[in-house]
C-alpha cells in the first residue's frame, strides 16, 4: 500500500450481489466496499459513527476525487482484506489509499480524497478537533 501508514483493515465477503454475469466483482460494488470501510473507520477508530456526524454533529465527509486501479478479478465466495491508509491530512481534506487484497495479493487500489464540509452549507470546514487528534495519533502510531 505505498508509503500510507495503515490505520484500518476490514474483511469483505464477496457475495453474489457483488458479482456480474462473469461471475466476478461488478466494479462500482468495490465503491461501495471502499465507503463501507471509511464508514467503519469513522465509527470503530474514530468514534464517530455517521449517523452521529450527519445527524446531531452537523458534518459530512463526501469524496471530492476516486481513482481506481482494478489488478486481479475478484470472485464469489472470496475474501478481500480491505486495508485504508492515511497518505495526507490537510485542513480540511484527507487523501487515503485503500487496497482490496486477496489470498494471491492486491486485487484493487484506490485513492480517495475526503472532504470535511458542514451539513447545511456543503461548504469545507477543518475536521474536527476529535477527529483530526485520532487521525494523527493513529497515523503515528500505525494502528491497523
């Protein structure tokens, strides 16, 4: 995973609505994989749940830019070790590499640029302090 300290890992269990009729992953489904660790990261190491930041918090963090590099298929019945690492924390936006890996190694790579805005404007604000402290002291530590 490049040079990002990893800070999460989630296990996913490719399922048949995951899958097209070649039987391998359709690839906007590993979007949705990519979101569902940021979510869990958000609320496991983070503390904070998106259901308690969209709601009585009053932020939000949409992607501002994903790319992807799609190396191997992925198929039914795999098992995909998503890890998300930290490449930059800025004021108000944080570049994270996620990578899908399977038992013979990366099957996909992404970079995701998230953005801290406030819920009612949709306009950038700087993470919140909470947030930013954990982000940092795992980046430091590399707690995955």
């Amino acid at each position: 995973m490049s040079t990002a300290p990893e800070l999460y890992r989630r296990p996913f269990k490719v399922m048949f609505q995951h899958c097209d009729p070649a039987g391998i992953v359709f690839y906007p489904r590993y979007f949705e994989m990519i979101n569902a660790t940021v979510e869990d990261w958000f609320e496991e190491r983070l503390g904070c749940a998106f259901a308690d930041m969209h709601g009585g918090r009053g932020f939000g963090i949409p992607a501002a830019q994903v790319s992807a590099r799609f190396l191997r298929p992925s198929r039914l019945g795999d098992v995909l070790d998503v890890r998300l690492g930290l490449a930059r924390l800025g004021r108000c936006a944080m570049d994270l590499k996620l990578t899908a890996y399977g038992p013979d190694g990366p099957r996909v790579e992404a970079d995701l640029t998230i953005v801290s805005v406030n819920a009612a404007s949709l306009r950038p604000m700087p993470w919140p302090a909470d947030i930013r402290a954990r982000v940092e002291t795992d980046a430091t530590e590399g707690a995955a």
